[in-house]
C-alpha cells in the first residue's frame, strides 16, 4: 500500500498522510515526478505502458507518485530504479519546472526532472506489469510520436525536449554567418579562428594560399576530420553551410549530416542581378540599365547612357563586391570581357533592405533597414546598417516595400528556395526601385539577431535552419528595431560618430573583416558627411 505526504498550494507540507486511493480535497496536493533521461547521443529513454495500464501503448517519461518521507528528487531516483532498473542518483540532474495540477478528488504538485546518464537497452530492466517496451528516441522522434497521439506528454513537455535540439555546427571560410548566433550554433568550424563559441579553427596565421586546389583539398579533410570528431561525440550533430564554394566542398561528406541546402541552381539564379530584376519588375518598377558584354569602355557606356557618371555592377557579387561607381574615366575598373556587366545612371537615393525568412507554407517580414554605403577603392561598400530611419518614411512607402517583398517571396518561394532572403530597394524622390536580392545571411542580421534573442529568445540562424528544414514559422511579430550600427576594423573608424557601445564580436582580428561593430541607440545615417552627400534623405 502506498501512503503520500500531503502539501498546500505553497508546497508547505501538511500534518497529513493519505492511502493512494483516498479523496483529496481540492486545497491538498501530493507530489508527482516525471524522470527525463538524456544520453551522450541527445536523445531521451522513453517508456510504453502496459497493456493493462491507463492510456494503454502510449509512450512517456518514466514517473510516478512520491511516498511518504520522500523528497522530490528521491523520488524521481526510486521511480526510475523501480521501472527501468537504472540507478540515476549519481548522475548529473536538473529540475526543469514544477507545477500544481488540479485534478478532481487527486490534485498533485508535478515536479520535472532531467537526468544525464549514458546506458544500452541491454542494461535496462522494466516492469512486466508497468512497461510495454523502451527506446532511446530523438527529438524528432518524440515529436512525431506526440503528433501522431502516440505520446503522454505531461506539464513541461516542450522544455523538456528543448533539451533536445539538434546540435547544429556551421562550416564556412569565416564566420560571418555564425556571428552572433552563437546561441544557436553549437561551434564552427572555419578557416581563422573568431571569438563565437565552440569555434574550431585551421590556422591562426592569415594564409597567403586559400584558392588553390591543394589547399582546397587540405581544407577539405580539416574539415571532415573535424566534423567527423564532433559526431562521434554526439550523433545528433548536425553540419549546415551557407558559402557555395564550401557546400560544393563537402559534398561528398555523406556521413555527417550535413542540413540539405536549397539547389544551387536557385542559388545562382538568385545571386544573378539580371534574372532578379526580370522576376522582380512585375511588382516594383526597376531602373533603366545596359546589359554589356565583351570589351566596354567609358566613352561608349556614356554615350549609351547618355550621362557622364554611372554604377557599374558585375552580374553577381555581395556587399558591394564587383559594384563601382564611375564619375570619370580613370575609374573604370579592368573588366573580365568574358563576363556580363549591368550598367546604370547614378542617381542620389537611400538604398534600403528587408529580410525575410521564407518557410513551406509562410513567409516572416523582419524590420527594414537602411543601408550605410561607402565608396573604397571605386567599390561601392556596405559598411552598416540603420533600422531607426526606415521608420521616418512615408506609410506609403513602408507598405510598398512589405507588399513587394512579399510578392517577390512569394515567387521565390514557388521556387521551393527555403531560408533568410534579402532585398535591396533604393529610394529617390519618393519613388521606389528594386535592386537585387541576396539568398544568404547579410551583414544587418546580427543586429535582427540580437534583437529576436531579447524578444524571443530565439536566433535568425535558427529561424534560417527550422525553414530549410520544414519547420513551422514561429509567432513573431517584429516590426521596428531601435537601433544602427557600423562595421569597424579599427577603434579609429567612424570616430566622429558618438555615443555607442562596441560589439566585441568579430573575425579574426588580422583579417580585413570587421573586428566589432559600433551599435547606436538613434538614427546615424544624416551624421556622416559621405551619407549626406551620397544618399537622396
């Protein structure tokens, strides 16, 4: 016969003893524990109940009613010693919450538990009369299980799994992905060391060969070999790259769970400014431009164009690699006559951004940005981002850009391209153009990151890895960060600028990237001298 102490609603015991059975009333609890067991491979060891048993074949947590004299930890110790013949009271244990439960004629206090401890089937002993059968299962496995009704999932059965999750790895040349989404990220593995958790790194010394195809093939096993240690030691890692050039290079590692990407044919049709600009021109007006290839010169261009100052863009690049602006002759750059060049008249604008997080069946609008552009050494370069000003502009012009992201996200999404997308807009005279999308992470989603982690606790990476994986878009609703910043590779860049705390997140620090980044609490795009000459505001 089992005797329980009895409690208030205060857990403050009571001078009373009940038989399991007995009536309770509705202002006295016993105490309730469920058992989660997790092993080194991240996967929790679940029961089904007998045949004979409430709720019969239902897989669960091991639990149980606390008996007299016994405290809740003792008694999560007992319950799984009695049903699987495991002995936990050494092994490392947290509590996961507790909660009152008020069930009529038996409320219970539910104490929840999570016991690290490593051990095989072979050595688990269930009870005939309590336990059908045992498996150590995945997250996804016990979700799928819960979703198929299959699964008794008590108080605290989403923390619970939350314990769970995949231990997702990112693996690229740099970290510019993984930057600040370290809550997310289990570690890296990259070519030059960053200060991200977890980071494993190839060399702490800038290397003068990292294009050729013995270096290529030397990074190539750095990286497997590494991957490989890491699933060792956890089966549930998973490898997830976002660089072209490094998913081509772990292609052929089919035994470390690399997170499937979206085709490099979207991927290259979405980098390419000339298709983009088709696909987009259905929904937001573009601006006029030449198509040249072969030998261009400027005389020619400016003919055509009929200006004498233009933007010159290759037909992909990224942060406004390949994008130059010719006021005279002498800064036309060396052309690759085997490629294509987008030409057009410059005009003074705002240039603008959104992201987006496009998922199987919805698609997440984040706050939009603008844009901070220098000019270094003809290019034109993104170096920071100013999510305070976009709020100054006209209503209009704010649901235009969502409208048309939206649309062309639609389309892109019929594309079956999963994951974060952004958009770049420029703004002149109130009017709006398109001008290029970027299927990848962009250097504005740290701070969105930063923000989403205060908010929801939650990464852009993870919102980014949950899409590609067909995962549902979480109830978010973001519509404004109060926030910009600048991208800095030294304490002298961007001085005159006041009034910020320093980000000391970044690349390696012998690297031309960013070393931190400065991050203000108001607008800064009209305190920068080249903005106001360069940007229509």
């Amino acid at each position: 016969m089992e005797y329980w102490d009895l409690y208030d609603k205060e857990r403050n015991k009571l001078n009373k003893v009940v038989k399991r059975g007995d009536y309770l009333q509705d202002d006295e609890y016993h105490l309730v524990v469920n058992a989660w067991i997790r092993n080194l491979n991240n996967e929790f060891l679940i029961t089904q109940r007998s045949a004979n048993k409430s709720y019969a074949f239902k897989w669960e947590c091991t639990g149980g009613s606390a008996l007299k004299g016994e405290s809740s930890l003792e008694a999560a110790i007992r319950e799984v010693k009695e049903e699987l013949g495991i002995d936990v009271s050494k092994c490392p244990n947290k509590l996961i919450g507790s909660t009152l439960r008020h069930y009529d004629g038996c409320p219970d206090i539910l104490d929840v538990w999570l016991f690290e401890c490593d051990v095989t089937l072979d050595k688990v002993i269930t009870q005939e009369e309590e336990v059908n059968d045992v498996m150590w299962a995945s997250q996804s496995k016990v979700r799928e299980l819960y979703n198929e009704e299959k699964f008794e999932a008590n108080a605290y059965f989403d923390e619970a799994i939350r314990n769970l999750q995949d231990a997702v790895y990112y693996i690229g040349f740099n970290a510019n992905n993984a930057i600040c989404n370290d809550n997310f990220f289990a570690g890296s593995i990259t070519l030059y060391p960053t200060k991200e958790k977890g980071n494993i790194y190839y060399s702490n010394k800038l290397l003068k060969d990292t294009k050729s195809a013995e270096f290529m093939q030397k990074y190539h096993d750095f990286v497997y070999k590494k991957a490989q240690d890491i699933k060792q030691n956890n089966l549930n890692s998973y490898f997830i790259c976002f660089n072209e050039k490094i998913r081509k290079l772990c292609a052929d590692m089919q035994d470390i769970n690399i997170v499937k990407s979206n085709a490099t044919k979207i991927l290259d049709e979405l980098n390419n400014k000339f298709i983009t600009r088709d696909l987009a021109k259905k929904y937001v007006p573009i601006l006029n431009y030449l198509k040249l290839k072969n030998k261009i010169d400027y005389p020619e261009i400016c003919q055509k164009l009929g200006v004498d100052k233009f933007v010159l863009q290759g037909d992909t690049g990224a942060g406004g690699d390949s994008t130059y602006l010719v006021i005279k002759e002498s800064d036309m750059p060396i052309l690759d006559e085997e490629k294509e060049y987008c030409v057009s008249k410059y005009i003074k604008n705002t240039p603008l951004n959104i992201t987006l997080i496009i998922y199987d069946d919805d698609i997440l609008l984040l706050p939009i940005s603008a844009q901070l552009i220098y000019i270094t050494d003809k290019k034109f370069k993104y170096v920071g981002g100013d999510f305070v000003y976009p709020q100054t502009l006209d209503n209009k012009i704010k649901k235009q850009i969502k409208e048309s992201s939206l649309k062309i996200a639609q389309e892109i999404q019929s594309l079956n391209y999963r994951g974060i997308l952004g958009i770049d807009y420029l703004l002149c005279n109130n009017t709006l153009y398109f001008m290029e999308i970027n299927p990848r992470f962009q250097a504005s989603s740290f701070l969105i990151s930063l923000i989403l982690r205060e908010k929801y606790q939650i990464d852009i990476a993870k919102l980014h890895y949950e899409a590609l994986t067909g995962g549902k878009m979480p109830n978010i609703e973001l519509e404004k960060i109060d926030y910009s910043f600048v991208n800095c590779s030294t304490e002298e860049e961007f001085k005159e600028l006041n009034d910020y705390q320093v980000l000391d997140k970044g690349y390696f620090k012998d690297n031309k990237s960013s070393v931190y980044r400065k991050i203000f609490t108001r607008s800064i795009i009209n305190e920068d001298e080249f903005e106001k000459e360069m940007t229509n505001n």
